[in-house]
C-alpha cells in the first residue's frame, strides 16, 4: 500500500526508529548508521506483545531496507546482520530482538530467523515486515501525523474516511508529489507541538525555506488525526466567513497572510480587524495555520495588534524555518533526486557532488526541487563549479529561465503576477490584461496552453483553494518575474498599461523606496502611474459606494505614504492640491487611518504648509484631550509633527482634563459590554488598557497618577476575568516527541543508491 522502497535507506531507518517509538511506547536510542555493530536502535525496559505476554529486556531494533517493490526477505539477506547479534548476545546487549524490513516476511523465512537467533541465546524475537508497517501505518493516526511523508506514499482513499478523503483529494492532490519527498525537520515537529498546544501557528522564513510544505503537513495531519474540515483560504474575511462555531475541528491554511511577494498594510489592517473573532475560534477549537516570509512578517510586526494577541509574540508559536540540519539537507537532497524525474545517467553524474550541494550555505529545499527536475536542469554542466553557481546564485538563474520561455510562457506569468499571484479558473480577462498580453505578442489561447506546458514546473494549477486558480509553482517565480520585467523598459511600460491598478499600488514603487520584491517604476514613467491614478479615482469605486470608497482612497493614500519618492509627490500634489486638505483632519482612530501616514511622510517630505500641520496637531490633540483618541502620545511619527512647545501644552491638558475622569471612562466602558454578541472581554477593553498604559508611560515620574493609573488596571483585570468566558474544550491534545533525526557524520553516503532505478 505504500511505496516504502523510495524512501532511500536512511529514510526508512527514521521511518523505523518512529514506529518503535510509537509501538513499543519507549524512547529508542538511534545509533550511528556506519558503527551500530548491528544495533539500529535499542532500549532497555519492558514491552507488552499481541498476546499479552510482557517483555522485559535489552531490545535491539534492526532495520534491512530494500529498494526493489515487492520483494521478498530471503535468509541470505542477513548474513551481515546475524554475526553481529550473536556478538550482541554474547556482550550481555541483546535478549531481544526486533527485525523490521519493508520486504516481504513468508511464514517459513520467519520461523527460520526466529529460530536462527534463538540458538545465539536471544530469548525472544519479533520479525516485522512490509505487511506489518502497512497495517501499523493504515490504524494509527498519530503515527501518520508523526511521518506524514506518508500521505505522499500512498493510496489516500485506504486511511481516510470516504468524507475526509473527498475532502482531503480537493485539498491536497496538487501536493501529492512532494508529500512523498518531504523530509520532517525540526521546524515541523515544532509547528506541530504549538498547533497542538495552542490550535495555532505562524510559520516565517526566507523565500523556497519550505514553510507551505510545513503547512501542508500539518494540514493533511489535520484532516487524518482530528476528521478536521480543512480550508486554504486567502484573506481574513474569508477565514471568518467559513468559520463555524458548531464545529470544533476546523482547520484554516493561509498562506502568505501577510502579503504574497510584498506586505500588504491591507490584508494587516483586515487581521487586526478581525482579532477578536480569531481568538473566539481558537477558544472554540479551530485551528489556524499562517505562512509569511520572514522580511514580509518584519515589515507587519509594528502595524500587528499583537498585545491584542499575544500568540504573535510567543516564540513557541512562531516557527521559523531557516535553520536545517546538514542531514535534513541530505534527505531533502536525497527524496528530491530519487523521486524526481531526473534520469538515471544524470543522476550517475551529479552523484560525486551532491554531498557539497547539501553542505552549502545557500542551500534551501527549493534547490533540491529544481536538481530534481529537468526543466531547470536542461542547460546545466554537472562539474563541482557549475553546482556552486547554480546553488549560490538560484535567483539569477531563474530569472535567466523565465527570460528564456517563448512569448506566450512570459504573458501567461504576467497573468499570474498582475492577480498578486493567484489567477482565477477560467481565465476572465479585464481590458488592460488583454492588452498587456498582446502587446507581448500573446493571446488568451496562447497564455492558456502554455499554463498547461508549465504546470508542475514554474505553475501551478490549485483547485483545493475556494475558487481553483493558477499560482507560481513557487513564490520565488514570481520574484524572478518581477526582477525580469525591471530589466526591460518596454516590459515596465506594459506593466504598467495592463495590470489592475489596486494591484499596481501594490506592486510598484515611484523611484527607490527599498521596499523588497517590488517593481521600481523610473521617473521617465510617472506620468504614466499618475494618468492610471487619477483613471481610478474617477470610478464609481472610489466616489460612490461608502465601504468601497473608503477602502479606495485608503489603499491611495497608502500608496503615496509608503511606496513614493518626493518627486512623485510633487507631481500628484499638482494634479490633486486637496489631498493636504485631507491630509490635515484626520479621523478618530488614528492608529488605523489612513491621512495620518500620508500627513507624516508630506511633513518628512517639507510638503505639508504650515498652516496645514497646524491644523493637523488642533485636530489630533482634541481627540486626546477629549479622552477618544491618545494614540497622538504614543506614535512618534505623529510627533514629529508637532512641536516641543505644542507636546508639552498637551501632556499638561491630558493631565488636567482626562487623568480625573479615568474611572468614569472605564465604567462606561464596561456597562457597553453585551456578553451575548461581545464574547472577548478582553479584546473589548483593549483601548481602554491602551489608554491607561499611555497616560501611565507617559508621567512615570508623577507617582500619584501611575499609582491611579496601575490600581485601575488591574480593576480592569478583574472585570475581565470575570467576564471572560472558560473555554469548555479544555487543554488540546499534546503530541509526544517525533522523531529524532540522526544528526551525525556518517561513513555510509545517504546518496548510496541514488542512481539506481
């Protein structure tokens, strides 16, 4: 039932050494592969068999891996294995003994090995083959989560439920193939302990460090372990739009939560909206996966309303994937070029230099992949040189690769890239699409046959997301694409003509801003951006409707905030004078809107008026004074608008007219709480507690406003707790120590059999 013979013999052997753990119920010592002196594993206690009899002993775990499919164990097999258990015995180190092979164990074979070991004064005796594994594998769940390479291996529809397996084939089948390659590092034993803990984790790394991998482990364990209803969804309305509180064991996948390839201030803004609703899922049971890489995360760290959910903020939730073990290298190197489908005589040829690929610095699981393919592989020179380059330098050569495809392969990435990387199926192309592909001489037909000639190498076709869409068959395709299309003028001209622009803004800069991974539009092109800018502000969008405007001209002003050079400045200001307007009068919630940012980076810029700060520091100390909004008190950015003088005189106002009235603020607060719709006190007291702790950080040295401050706190506190419904679920399951990966030197390569067929 499962193809334990591409496993490779190291593989197997940690595959081996887990089952043990989980069957026998013992911490088995792994030993090094070159010196076990016929010991794979051992322990010392006791185990319970099938029939109810109790062992009690030295164990000795040998394991005898095959690379052939269906074969069968022969004693001759052994004839290494046998002299060394004899030995064992003798030493006083083996008074039982475990055999475990993926070959097949006939009943008269076993009685001979039984029997053979006997004799040497081993009292008992356990051969376990390939019959064996299969059923141990197909009955424990756990054990599955615990090696979930073998979700890969195997036939779905034989371990899951007919639901769950319907289910998990519209989620997962993309994903098969590289669920037989995956190696189960230290970052997903980690992953799955904190999901297991606190139903929720954040996986960040550099771009290929293999975090949608880690995701989709967990969620194939999610689906297999827990029956869970598994969803990869995109934004956070989404995530709390499927959301069932009837449900206990649902299970959320988003990947780049924060941002595809860039951050997006916009998919931040939803998530903090949303909070509250996140926490209520994680009390009633769900569980929540995020990926983001890792200068995506560090960008989003300061707008993220972590003290409103401090699992952002605990290590043991937020995994980072960078660090792998020179053997987790090996076996991903290993899984990579023996499942792939790279030909034997290639892999005869690279075989000499694959220890140094695994041993290089740059080295990420996306370099294994592409070594395993002859799609990136096709004009590679296998010598010790070339390997250096291409593992060193994997961004350049992709995008060598993607400068290399035919004009439709080009287009049809450019589909991807201007829907910031998920194209929705079928294809529905907008007016500007049509004509940016045919501009590159392409056509929906063209763009549409080469996703098919693509798809496994550079695309993806999902169809387990909620609408089925093409995707870059890894993010850093569509990194290469972006570092492609700079490099041509007239490239960045179509770009600019074809893409949405709420995808425009972002997606580009105007001139250097040293935002990551974004297209940097030249000065020759502002023009350009300002014709597609002020198209857009002129639709119904933007005008009409309330929300949509609103989310409009946030998405504009942001734009101008974070991603424009002073120059382009200048030239937007020309064309549209009343954006200092609103600039300066801001709206209550300033930590959240968005004339704030575009009226510190005018100020930065020396293109805010003097009367235009003026008024814009009136407006933010009213809020303040008026006990609404202190967030003037707390943001540096917005001081840097006013002056000494001007923060003083409001320090002294919040001291006069808001510091007496902080029981009555808290109070009202408190008897607006309506337990039946509200259902997170805390999060509902959260600008109440920001308050406090602002006037608190503010006069630190005025101890009879901190002493108030601190007792109405934990006042605070108290009403919390009481109001603070228990989560009837309980602790989650904890899931025990996966296996441990044997990060030792050894005189046996792991690429042994790496060119046999």
């Amino acid at each position: 039932m499962y193809d334990l013979h591409s496993l490779g013999w190291y593989g197997f052997q940690e595959l081996c050494l887990t089952v043990t753990r989980e069957v026998f119920g013992q911490t088995v010592t792994a030993f090094l592969s070159s010196h076990d002196g016929g010991r794979d594993g051992s322990f010392t206690g006791e185990w319970q068999n099938n029939n109810g009899e109790t062992w009690r002993g030295k164990f000795v775990f040998q394991c005898k891996y095959s690379n052939r499919p269906h074969y069968n164990l022969k004693l001759s097999d052994l004839s290494d294995e046998l002299p060394k258990a004899d030995r064992l015995a003798k030493q006083g180190l083996c008074n039982i003994y475990v055999l475990i092979t993926n070959a097949g164990v006939s009943g008269s074979l076993e009685e001979k090995i039984n029997s053979k070991l006997k004799s040497y004064g081993i009292s008992n005796v356990l051969v376990l083959g390939s019959t064996w594994l299969f059923q141990t594998i197909r009955e424990n769940k756990r054990l599955r989560r615990l090696v979930p390479r073998v979700y890969g291996l195997g036939d779905l529809s034989q371990i899951l439920d007919e639901r769950v397996y319907v289910q998990g084939r519209a989620l997962l089948d993309s994903l098969k193939e590289e669920l037989s390659k995956v190696v189960i590092t230290d970052a997903y034993q980690r992953a799955a302990k904190a999901l297991d803990k606190h139903g929720f984790v954040l996986l960040i790394g550099e771009p290929a460090a293999g975090k949608t991998t880690i995701a989709s482990l967990l969620a194939m364990g999610a689906l297999d372990q827990w029956q869970a209803s598994t969803m990869k969804l995109e934004t956070p309305e989404k995530v709390i739009h499927h959301w069932n509180p009837d449900d206990p064991n649902q299970f959320f996948w988003v990947d780049d939560a924060f941002g595809v390839t860039q951050y997006e201030r916009s998919l931040v803004r939803e998530w903090n909206h949303h909070i509250a609703q996140v926490r209520a899922m994680l009390n009633k049971g769900a569980r929540i996966v995020m990926t983001s890489r890792d200068y995506i995360y560090n960008a989003a760290r300061s707008d993220l309303k972590a003290t409103a959910f401090p699992l952002l903020n605990e290590s043991q939730v937020v995994i980072d994937v960078h660090n792998l073990t020179l053997d987790e290298k090996r076996q991903m190197l290993y899984n990579h070029m023996k499942l792939g489908s790279q030909p034997p005589e290639f892999r005869k040829k690279i075989k000499p230099h694959l220890e140094g690929v695994a041993k290089s610095k740059r080295f990420i699981p996306e370099t294994a992949r592409r070594l395993g393919s002859p799609f990136f592989t096709k004009n590679l020179y296998i010598s010790k040189w070339h390997l250096e380059e291409f593992v060193n330098k994997q961004e350049d050569f992709l995008i060598e690769v993607v400068g290399g495809l035919d004009q439709d392969c080009q287009a049809a990435l450019a589909l991807i890239y201007m829907n910031s990387g998920r194209l929705k199926s079928p294809i529905e192309l907008k007016a500007g699409e049509t004509d940016a592909i045919q501009r590159m001489g392409s056509s929906l037909g063209g763009c549409t046959h080469a996703l098919s000639a693509m798809n496994g190498s550079l695309v993806q076709f999902d169809d387990g997301s909620e609408i089925p869409i093409w995707r870059f068959k890894h993010p850093t395709v569509g990194d290469a694409f972006s570092s492609f299309v700079v490099k041509s003028p007239e490239l960045i001209e179509i770009y600019l003509q074809g893409c949405p622009v709420e995808k425009l803004l972002e997606q580009v800069t105007c001139g250097k801003m040293g935002v990551k991974r974004a297209i940097v539009v030249p000065k020759s092109y502002f023009p350009l951006v300002l014709k597609r800018l002020k198209a857009f502000t002129s639709t119904k969008k933007y005008k009409d409707d309330y929300l949509s405007k609103w989310g409009a001209k946030r998405q504009v002003h942001e734009f101008l905030s974070f991603r424009c050079t002073k120059d382009f400045l200048i030239e937007y200001i020309k064309e549209n004078p009343n954006i200092i307007d609103q600039a300066s009068k801001p709206g209550l919630m300033l930590d959240t809107v968005s004339e704030v940012h575009v009226a510190c980076k005018l100020n930065e810029y020396n293109l805010l008026p003097e009367e235009q700060r003026k008024l814009f520091v009136q407006t933010v100390s009213k809020y303040a004074v008026n006990g609404d909004d202190l967030y003037a008190l707390r943001s540096e950015k917005i001081q840097s608008l006013f002056s000494a003088k001007e923060i003083e005189t409001l320090r002294e106002e919040i001291k006069l007219k808001v510091v007496p009235k902080l029981e009555e603020m808290c109070t009202q607060r408190q008897e607006s709480f309506d337990i039946e719709n509200d259902s997170d006190a805390e999060f509902f007291m959260q600008s109440i507690i920001e308050t406090l702790e602002t006037i608190e950080d503010q006069f630190r040295q005025d101890v009879s406003i901190t002493g108030r401050v601190q007792k109405q706190l934990q006042v605070v506190k108290d009403w919390i707790e009481e109001n603070t419904v228990e989560n009837s679920l309980g602790d989650r399951e904890k899931l025990s120590d996966a296996q441990t990966s044997m990060q030792h030197e050894s005189e046996r390569s792991i690429f042994d059999d790496i060119d046999t067929a």
